[in-house]
C-alpha cells in the first residue's frame, strides 16, 4: 500500500509539472512574438518549430528553407527552437546589418562552449565575446597568406598525388565507390599534414583513430546537437559534453606529444601547430619574413588545453566542409557529363601549358573554381547561420526591438535555392559565378562561409586544397552514375551540417 500511494503521489507531481511547463509554455514563450507584433510560425509544445528535426524526418536547414519560402514576403518571421525564441532574417539587407554593419550586437553563434567541462569546445568555432576578438586577431596569421599557401603547396600537391594513386586501382576495375569516406580520409590526411605534421594515413587506413574522431564529432545524437546549436545552457547546467572523453584524451595525448617531440629535436615548421607552440611560449606569433608584431609587455600566453582546443577547432574545420563539397561536386560532375568535359578540357590544357601542377597552374583554373563555387551554392555546408543578439536593439527600417538573447537564423540554403536570385535553382549551373554574374547580385545571397567579421578564416586555403583534391581526382579519371547512385539525395538527419546520409556512390573509370 505504501509502494502505491508513493507512485500516485509522483505521477500526480509529473502530471502537475507537465501541466505547469505547458501552461508555462502556452502563456509566456509561445507569446513571445506576438507581443511584439511579429509574424511567427505556429510553434508545438515542447520543441517549438524543430518536430521534423526531433523525428529525423529533415534536418535543420531544410526546416528553415522551407520557412523561408513559405514566409519570404516578410523582412523576418518568428520561430521557436524548443523555448528559445528565434528570428529568421528573409531580407538580404537586413543579414548584411546583422552579420556586418550591426556586428557588435551579433557577434556570436550563440553555440555550446564550456571550457571548464569540455575543454575541446574553447575553440575559435565555439568561443564567444571578448574571447573569440581576441583569439581571432592572434590566431589571424594562419593559411590565407600568399606565404604560407606557397609553403603548403608541395605537401598539398604530394597529398594530391595520393590520392590520384588511390583511385587508379577502383578505376582501371571500373568500381563503384564511396566517395564520401573517401574525401573525409584525403581532408584529415590534408589537416593533419599540414597544420601539424603529422602522417595520418587515413586513406590507407580508413578506420584511423584521427578518421574516427573527427566524424564523431559531426554525428554525435540529436538532442545534443538541438542543444548544442539552440539551447546551449541545458547542457552547461547538467554538465554534459558534447565531445566524448575518449575524443578529448586521444586529441590531447597526439598535440602533447606532438609540442613535445619538437621542443626536444628543436624542429620548427611553417604551420598551424607552430602558432600554437609560440602562442603558448610567448602569448604572440611572429608574422611572415621575419616581421615581428606590435605586442604589450604583459601577454597572456595560451594553456595547453587551449592550444589543444584550438588545433582541435582547425582540424573540425579542415576537413568536413572540403569533404561533403568534393562529394557533392563529383556527384553533380557525374550526372552533367557537359560539365565535367569542360572540367577536364581545362585541367588538361592548363597542365599541360605549365608542365604539371603548380601552383600558377592550380590559380589559372578559373571554370574548376566557377564549379567549386556553384557546388557550394546548392550544398553549403552549414545550411543555417546562428548569430545570438548581445543587447537589446532596433532594426533599421522596422519598428521591431530585437531583445538580449534571441537567435538570428539565416537560412543560407533556402536563401541559395531562391530562383529569384538563382534561376532554375536545382540546376547546377557553374557560370552564375563569373566575375560579371557574382558583381550583378547582392553579396548577402552568397554566404557558404558566412559573411562579415566572423567570416571563415581559411577561404582561400580551403578552396586551394579543394581545387588540387578536384585536379588529382579528375585528371586521369571520369565519373558517371552507379547502381547505387541516388537520384535524390537524403541528408544525415543526426547532424547539423549538409551531409548525404549513406554517402554518395559513383562509379569511377579511366578516362578515353
């Protein structure tokens, strides 16, 4: 009898907490645009606009691409991610004031970051506020100048080659292939060269501890990815990680002994990891030829977590972007034969003026870098942008008080699928990116890499190692459609970026 006037008495609590957090709900968070006179989507107790996202029937993009479309004849509409209120920015000059003009007040992502519990997440990616200035303008002197991608071009170029001998087997055998896995080990073998000198041998090793690592990170469970993205504080409150343990020590164990081996064999390369050495010995980089940078006596040198975090945040970066575009890109040279002839035709006639690959050679490539661009357009790999608003603010031309804390959502992939900036958007058309097109449009239609201050500090790097990847994969080889090539493609619906789900298989051959 005990036992049971127990459990009435806790289902009656539950039943009251269910009733008071819907009610809560009901009143106060789903009122939340309508006080304001904001048009907003209907939202559903308890997740708010996210439903198709929790059931895994679309991932988050889509969710906001088809909002887009459905309420773009207003400037912005009203959302909810679970209890947060959002706003979807619709208006090309309202993203320019949110990500550039009006930066002050949206300069986070508004992510999970908990240094203390998850030392990892302290990465520039993550890193918010005062912190993410500052180690953005220490940590600016990374791949994008003209001397450290010269520097890099050789070990690119033999990781090219690599991958060119890779393939030759699957390609003489006409094979069917994967080529999702296999841009994730070619990209991690590329990070880990370059940025830390480290021989991973992903491609040759595809279940590598560096290949397993990284993509965890990228498919880790649902929920946490919600919270990650929207409702960060539920994970800082109950302490939950969002890099798992075993990731974390593999990580610090390789950079310890990495910043170790080099002190003792006194070894200095021109890369990523030796920013970090010197960040954490001196609390400043010296710059390109010798230049020394104006620093103050008293610098705050980093920890070796933060070191460890940071080269962490590069190594995510690195290779998951370049490797859904390389997927993606392929696929869609596969199925426009047209398209990957003029490709080929341009590697061939541009190789053979400068006698192979160079680096002269890889700039002058001007229709590979209109393909790169335009597979970007139609896949950019973060469908959405956060940014988090810091301080209440007016938005310029409406009468509408953004308040502290909401989440601007820019819907990068319903904005880049808009045919009224892109005519026949589900076409893959490389020449919307000649110079002529790109000036004859709003530069707010545009955004794979985000835009404004918080833009992606490795463009030209990125699109360097993804036109060398691109030169290597197609030089001797073509691509058509296999058996098991979708005719649609399904995204992985657990992760937050623009990912096929069960990769994308080609089939690769010889070329006549």
């Amino acid at each position: 009898m005990a036992i049971f006037w127990i459990l009435s008495e806790l289902i009656c609590v539950l039943i009251f907490i269910i009733i008071g957090t819907y009610l809560y709900y009901k009143i106060y968070v789903f009122n939340f645009w309508s006080k304001r006179g904001v048009p907003y989507v209907k939202p559903m107790f308890p997740v708010g606009n996210l439903l198709d996202a929790i059931l895994k029937r679309k991932i988050f993009g889509e969710i906001f691409a088809e909002i887009y479309f459905k309420y773009k004849k207003f400037p912005y509409i009203g959302t909810f991610s679970m209890y947060k209120p959002n706003l979807v920015i619709n208006d090309p000059d309202l993203i320019r004031f949110v990500l550039a003009q009006g930066f002050t007040n949206f300069q986070d992502h508004g992510y999970y970051c908990n240094e203390k519990d998850d030392p990892l997440s302290g990465n520039l990616l993550l890193l918010h506020g005062k912190k993410w200035r500052n180690m953005r303008l220490r940590l600016s002197p990374t791949f994008n100048t003209n001397g450290k991608i010269k520097y890099m071009f050789a070990i690119l170029r033999d990781k090219g080659y690599a991958l060119e001998e890779f393939l030759a087997y699957k390609a003489e055998n006409k094979n069917e292939i994967e080529i999702k896995d296999i841009a994730c080990s070619f990209f991690i073998d590329v990070i880990m060269s370059t940025a830390f000198g480290i021989e991973s041998n992903c491609l040759k090793d595809p279940k590598s501890e560096f290949n397993r690592s990284g993509r965890m990170f990228f498919s880790t469970n649902l929920l946490k990815n919600v919270m990650m993205l929207f409702t960060p504080k539920i994970l800082d409150i109950f302490s939950i990680p969002v890099i798992g343990k075993n990731i974390s020590e593999f990580f610090i164990n390789v950079f310890k002994t990495t910043v170790e081996y080099r002190k003792v064999n006194n070894i200095v390369r021109d890369d990523f990891l030796n920013l970090i050495i010197q960040m954490i010995e001196n609390g400043y980089v010296e710059y390109d030829e010798g230049k020394k940078p104006n620093v103050q006596k008293k610098v705050k040198k980093f920890t070796m977590l933060e070191g460890v975090a940071h080269s962490y945040g590069y190594y995510l970066a690195g290779f998951e972007s370049p490797s859904t575009t390389l997927t993606f890109c392929l696929y869609e040279l596969a199925l426009n034969q047209d398209i990957q002839q003029k490709v080929h035709d341009e590697i061939d006639m541009i190789l053979e003026r400068h006698d192979g690959i160079t680096n002269e050679a890889i700039n002058e490539m001007s229709y590979l870098q209109m393909v790169i661009l335009e597979t970007l357009r139609k896949y950019p790999t973060l469908p959405i942008l956060n940014r988090i608003c810091n301080k209440d603010i007016e938005l310029p031309n409406y009468n509408i008080v953004v308040p502290v804390g909401t989440i601007m959502l820019i819907p990068v992939l319903g904005i880049q699928r808009d045919p009224e900036y892109y005519p026949e958007p589900n076409k893959f058309i490389p020449e919307r990116f000649t110079d002529e097109e790109i000036r004859s449009r709003n530069q707010y239609t545009y955004m794979p890499f985000g835009e404004g201050p918080r833009i992606c500090p490795g463009i030209r790097f990125g699109i360097v190692e993804m036109k060398i990847a691109l030169v290597n994969a197609l030089r001797k080889y073509e691509y058509f459609p296999g058996s098991n090539t979708p005719t649609e493609i399904k995204y992985l619906k657990r992760g937050f970026t623009l990912s096929p789900e069960n990769g994308i298989h080609l089939q690769i051959q010889l070329r006549n």
